[in-house]
C-alpha cells in the first residue's frame, strides 16, 4: 500500500469563522489511507486546536501579517516537501499563487472564500490574482463563485470544482441542545449572525426592523466587529428597542434552534455556512437575493425563502409572516443533511484531492 499523501493546511489563524471551519473539518475528517493532514497557521492565537484530532499536526509560524508569511511558508515547503498545499483562506492562496512553479513535485490547490469580484477591492491584492491559473486545482463553493472566477479573473474552467461547504449535522444537532430558555415567549424572535461588517448587511437589516418597531417580535445580532458602534448608533438613531447585540456566542446553536426565523441580510456570500447551520438546527430561513450560492441552498417552502432586502417594507413583511409560522423542524434538517452533510462533500474532496 502506498503512503498517505502528505498535505498541508494553510490558515492566517487569529479568527475563526466559517473558512476555518471548513478547513477543520477536512483535517479531521479526510482518509487518513490517502492522507496525512497538518495545519499550518500563520498565527494559532485564539484558534480552537483542541477541536483537531490528535493526528493533526499543528505548524505555527508566528506571524502576524499575511503578507510577511510567505516567505516563511516557502522555506516550509522545501524544507517537508509536502505532496499537496492547500490555500485555505481566499488571501492567503492569491499571495501563494507566483511561488507555485518553484515547486514542481508538490501540488497545490486553492478554495476560494467569496466570490472575488465582490470581496477583493485592494489593487495590490487584485495583482495576486494574475497568477492564479498557477493552481493546480481551484475549489468554487458555489455557481456564482465559479462564475465570477471564469469571467472576471480569467481562470481556466477545467483548473476549477464546484465543492459546496460540508456541514457538521450530528454536532451541531448536539450542541444546539439546551435546557435554557433563550427567548420569551411574548415575542417572535428572529436571529441573524455575522461578523459586523458592511458585507453582512447588518445596516440594511436595521432599516428593515425600523417598519417593526412597534410589533411584538424582537432580532438578536450574534457577532462582532469594526461596524459595532456604527451599528449601535444607528440603532440608537431610529429608535429600535426590539434589537439586542449579543456579541460572539461560543456556542450559537441553542439560538439558532430556538429561533422563529434565521435572517441573512448579506450583500454578498461565499456559501454561507450559518445559513446550512440554521438549517442543520431546523430553523426556516429568510435570504436576502444577494451571490454566493443561496439559490443552491435555499429550496422554497421547504427550509426558507429569498427575497431582496432592498425592498425594505415587504423584507419586513416576509418576517412578521414567516416568524409566525410552524415549521417540520425535521424536514428543513433532511433538506440540508441530504445536500451538505460532511460525508458527502468530505468524499467529494477525497476524491478531487487523490485524483491531483
């Protein structure tokens, strides 16, 4: 039999989200007959390791900015000679992309995080993506992701794969288990998470709840970020009383699963793994119209619905309505197990990855 082919993770480190995740789950989950994971982190500060299986080895190179990293990584790979390297965050690969042909026996494979023509406006990164072909294989996680990278960057079609993001259905359907009861009963309570930022939509989203302000249904904001205060005054501004930021919750499950209504407000989307989550957790969904895979995950009446969040009054009307509906909680959760369950798309990546 021959030897599991060695093959190095790389993640920035420092915050953990839905890329990180992803990359976690593939450590621990990838045929260790085929494979021998490691993850190298450019900074391992406030990532959970202890989530790893022992197996995995950890690389730390203590390195603070991504783009100091390379040339650390570069005297890695010579030095391990790893069989495959996998850019496992959007930035990282770009700036790994004009290395590539220095190493002819080592493989190298990049997954893409958005869809780039969206997400990357600095012109020193947009450089990076000159090189990009470089890869030997580019994993989309959506339709528009692959789009966008064909049109727009250039990108041979046959280097891409559409793979979509895994989801852990039996551990979150564990941790979302809780004897705590998170909501009253007096409201419709309606939950959104993300990162603070302009791409979630946070702002649009508080536009929208300024038409129901005087109704009994009330939106918890699970996240942070730099759009924090920005958001706090705009609260402040149109009065919203039905709105509490509850920060970055260890454990967001229990929400989600408690929740009359998951809400994604983003201007765009990778593939959203909150919105598998939501549905992992049984919860109905309502998405704003935005790229990034959401017609791929949404099937309508079954685990949520699309609608433009530009169309603030009626977005507003779609979650007074679908917050007061009951859903088969067992039915949503089929309709995402079924697709994006970790053994389908983990067995998706084993193959693509034996195959290079």
């Amino acid at each position: 039999m021959s030897q599991p082919k060695k093959i190095f993770f790389l993640l920035p480190g420092l915050t953990f989200g839905g890329a990180e995740r992803v990359i976690f789950t593939l450590c621990n989950e990838l045929d260790r007959e085929r494979f021998s994971p490691s993850l190298v982190l450019f900074n391992q500060e406030g990532m959970p390791l202890e989530l790893l299986k022992k197996d995995v080895q950890v690389i730390d190179l203590k390195i603070s900015r991504i783009r100091y990293a390379i040339f650390s990584v570069l005297n890695l790979i010579r030095k391990e000679k790893p069989d495959i390297v996998f850019g496992g965050w959007g930035e990282v690969s770009a700036f790994l992309s004009p290395i590539i042909p220095l190493f002819k026996k080592t493989k190298f494979v990049a997954r893409e995080t958005n869809v780039v023509s969206k997400h990357v406006t600095r012109k020193e990164i947009k450089f990076f993506y000159r090189f990009y072909n470089h890869f030997d294989k580019i994993i989309a996680q959506s339709d528009d992701m692959q789009k966008d990278l064909i049109e727009n960057w250039g990108i041979q079609p046959e280097k891409i794969v559409k793979i979509n993001n895994p989801v852990d259905v039996k551990f979150i359907q564990n941790q979302m288990k809780s004897d705590e009861k998170l909501f009253s009963d007096a409201f419709k309570n309606v939950v959104a998470i993300g990162n603070l930022s302009e791409r979630k939509g946070f702002d649009l989203l508080l536009n929208v709840f300024a038409y129901l302000k005087d109704k009994a249904i009330k939106l918890y904001v699970l996240g942070d970020g730099r759009d924090r205060e920005k958001l706090a005054k705009q609260k402040e501004d149109l009065g919203l009383r039905n709105i509490e930021f509850l920060g970055v919750q260890k454990n967001p499950y229990p929400f989600l699963h408690q929740a009359d209504l998951f809400v994604l407000s983003s201007r765009y989307e990778g593939f959203p793994n909150v919105l598998l989550e939501a549905g992992a957790c049984g919860t109905y969904a309502l998405v704003n119209d935005c790229p990034g895979g959401i017609d791929e995950i949404i099937q309508p009446n079954i685990n949520g619905e699309i609608h433009s969040i530009e169309d603030e009054k009626g977005f507003a009307e779609k979650i007074w309505l679908l917050s007061d509906k009951k859903y088969d909680k067992e039915f949503i959760q089929e309709s995402i197990a079924s697709r994006f369950s970790k053994e389908i798309i983990v067995e998706k990546y084993n193959q693509i990855l034996s195959e290079l």
